[in-house]
C-alpha cells in the first residue's frame, strides 16, 4: 500500500479508515516491528548515555519482542549466502 496520491482531499474518516486497514495488516505490522527494531538501534547510541531514554527503549523491546516481532533485523540484513546457511541450519524450505 503507498500513500493515496489524494491523500490531503480525503476526509479525516476516510484517513483514519486507511490507517486502520493498514495498522491491521501484515504490511503495517510488519513496519511497526520494522520502525521499533530501529528506533530502539539509534536511541541505544544516543550520547552521552545519561540523555538515553532506558525506561523507553525497555518499553519498545518489550512491544517489539511481544506484539510486533515481525522484523528482525538480524534475519532481514542477512547477505543471500547468510540466509541460506541459516535456512540449512533450521532446515528451512527455500523459497522460490
């Protein structure tokens, strides 16, 4: 799904109803877990560490982990190779 080209002429009930279909899916899960999985990298590296927001890089671990554990950056910046050799390793099916 992108952004309607329209998107400033609709209404803010058709907005909202978008917004939903989308927080719904399996895409708009999967950008949430994506967008948490690197929210929580930059705010780990905020310096100096004093300014790092602990209570709140806790709280997006926990939603990321629980709620939205779609994206794991491990997995998806793997090279080709890597995935391979992991897939062998779980015996995974490769995808075609």
């Amino acid at each position: 799904m992108a952004k309607p080209s329209d998107w400033n002429k609709l209404s803010q009930k058709e907005k909202e109803e978008i917004g939903a279909d989308l927080f719904s899916s399996v895409r708009g899960q999967y950008i949430i877990s994506q967008a948490l999985s690197k929210a929580i990298d930059v705010m780990k590296k905020v310096e100096p560490p004093i300014m790092r927001e602990q209570s709140n890089i806790g709280d997006m671990e926990i939603l990321h982990e629980t709620v939205f554990p779609i994206y794991q950056k491990e997995i998806m910046e793997m090279t080709p190779e890597q995935f391979k050799k992991l897939a062998a390793k779980k015996k995974l099916k490769e995808v075609e």
